[in-house]
C-alpha cells in the first residue's frame, strides 16, 4: 500500500510518500479503507522527534496520524457489529496516513450516513480533545465560557461542545477575520491583543465561568485572571506554563463511546466540522507546513483515493 511516511526526524519535508507492507486484521481487529486522515499538531511532534510518554514505540520509517474514516474491508475473528463494507471512522496512535489502517474494533464507531468523509476523517482527535477539556472544567447550563482560540480546529468544536452542554454565553478569541466564522458557531467573537481581560469583563460583566485554552498568550492570560476557580480553566495549549499558573493537567484517553456521542451530537445538527483544506497523500509534507503555521479556521485533512 502506498503511506506517507517520515524516515529521519525533522520538518514538514522529511515526509515522502513510499510503498510499504499491506497490513491485515487479527482477532478483534478490522482493516479499513482509509478515505481520509486528519492531521494533527501531535503528528508533527512526533514527526519532530517527540516520543508519548504513554509506550508508544516509533520506528523508522514511521507513518504518522492518529484519527481516520473509511471502509472496512477485512474483519478479523471474534469482531461483532461491524462487516465488510461497513463505513466507519475511529482513532489509533499512529498509522493513519496510509491506504489501509487495522485497529481494534473498539476504536471505530459507524459513520452517519450525510457525514463526509473529510468530516469523519477529521472529528475524532480535536473532536474527543475537546469534549474531555468541557468536561473537565465542567461546562454546564448557565454557564459563560471563554474559548481560546476559537476559530482552529480544536477551539470550534469546543465552542458548539459548549453551546450543546447548556452554556448561556460563549466568547471566542480569535483574529478579526475570523470573527463571523466564530461567530457562526454561537460565539461572541473578541480579538486578541493587549487589554484582553478588561474586554471581557465588559462583555460579561457577571464574570466568565470557565474556559479553554487552546492558543496561549493574552487569553490564556486572561482566563486566570478573570475565572475564580483555577479548576475550571484548561490549556491544551501552553503545557510550559501549568504549574507557574497554578493549573491542573487534564489528560483523558479516547473512546468509541464518546466518539458515538459526538457522532450522535452530528446527526443532531449540533455539531459540525469546517473542514479548512483538503490534501493528497503525496501533500503530507504542504499539510503539515499549514497546520504548523497556525492560521486559519477550522480542520486540515488528507483525502486518500
């Protein structure tokens, strides 16, 4: 099968694209058709040399992604509910850049049916991300909640996350284009810059519940200035500054259950994935070059034929 691949550690351009061995699905396992592959700021770490703390062993030539969508078309034995030709999407470590994925059958969930595929391709990672953040911090009816970087694609999803679990007012940060995006999403847009936290207090003059950083900087700032409980702000961003700011890590491990919740909150209408540009298998590298640059709304995929 055809995967990109890195072979040596380094940037966006030690990514290729290279034949390698077709895998095939064991007991509990089910090999899937990859039509798209989303890629993620942890594909590049690892890419840059960066090992997960977790046992995850990389070996060179390494193919990267962590979160995928397709079509089934090997079932190993003891697997139920899922069959040949069933349309599924799902998550592993690494791997996902490929023609062909295998993984437990407890890591995909079935596709609803007007999801496309770049959408499912690219839901599980950010998509699980950022409810496990919501839940942390315990977004809830009522609420008002600040999201950091709300226009990328972890910081969209939290903001229609954060709608859907009851709260009464969401503020988003984000560039002054991407104000009717955030927008869009039920958010009331506010730029980043300096004064950031008087800002916010005029826009929310009972003061700002909880947030969710995924951006750093002034509004990570803010947040611990302008939110009472430290235990209810989280950064999936700024790792360096937990224990100076006097925050707690939030960590979780990914879940078919979760993801069926939030495949349900899709078929809901709820929720909604902007997908911010398509690439090749071949474009691994020019993928990784527009998400390392930080700009724009929304989810970066590989769409594999």
């Amino acid at each position: 099968m055809k995967a990109a691949v890195f072979s040596s550690f380094g940037g966006p351009e030690v990514m290729h694209v290279m034949e390698v061995p077709d895998p095939h699905a064991g007991p509990g396992q089910v090999r899937v058709r990859v039509k798209a592959a989303g890629v993620q700021h942890y594909d590049c770490a690892i890419r840059g040399g960066w090992t997960p703390s977790y046992g995850v062993e990389v070996k060179l030539p390494q193919i990267p992604g962590n979160e995928f969508a397709g079509m089934i078309d090997e079932v190993g034995a003891g697997v139920t509910g899922f069959e040949i030709g069933s349309e599924v999407l799902g998550f592993a470590i690494l791997n996902c850049y490929a023609e062909y994925v295998v993984v437990g059958a407890d890591q995909i969930v079935e596709k609803p049916r007007l999801m496309t595929w770049e959408e499912a391709g690219g839901l599980t990672g950010n998509g699980q991300g950022a409810y496990l953040a919501l839940e942390a911090i315990g977004v809830g009816p009522g609420d008002t909640v600040l999201i950091n970087g709300a226009a990328g694609s972890l910081g969209s999803i939290a903001v229609q996350l954060a709608k859907a679990r009851g709260a009464t007012t969401v503020i988003g940060t984000g560039s002054e284009n991407n104000h009717d995006f955030i927008r869009s999403l039920g958010a009331v847009p506010i730029t980043y810059e300096e004064g950031l936290a008087d800002r916010l207090r005029r826009i929310a003059p009972a003061g700002i519940d909880c947030a969710f950083d995924t951006a750093g900087g002034e509004g990570l700032h803010a947040a611990v200035a302008l939110v009472p409980d430290k235990e209810r702000i989280c950064t999936f961003f700024a790792y360096d500054l937990i224990d100076e700011l006097g925050l707690r890590v939030v960590r979780g491990e990914r879940s078919a259950a979760r993801l069926a919740k939030l495949t349900e909150l899709y078929t809901q209408r709820k929720l909604h994935l902007h997908i911010r540009q398509s690439f090749s298998l071949d474009q691994a590298a020019d993928a990784h070059r527009a998400i390392e640059s930080r700009h724009g709304r929304g989810k970066i995929v590989l769409k594999i034929d």
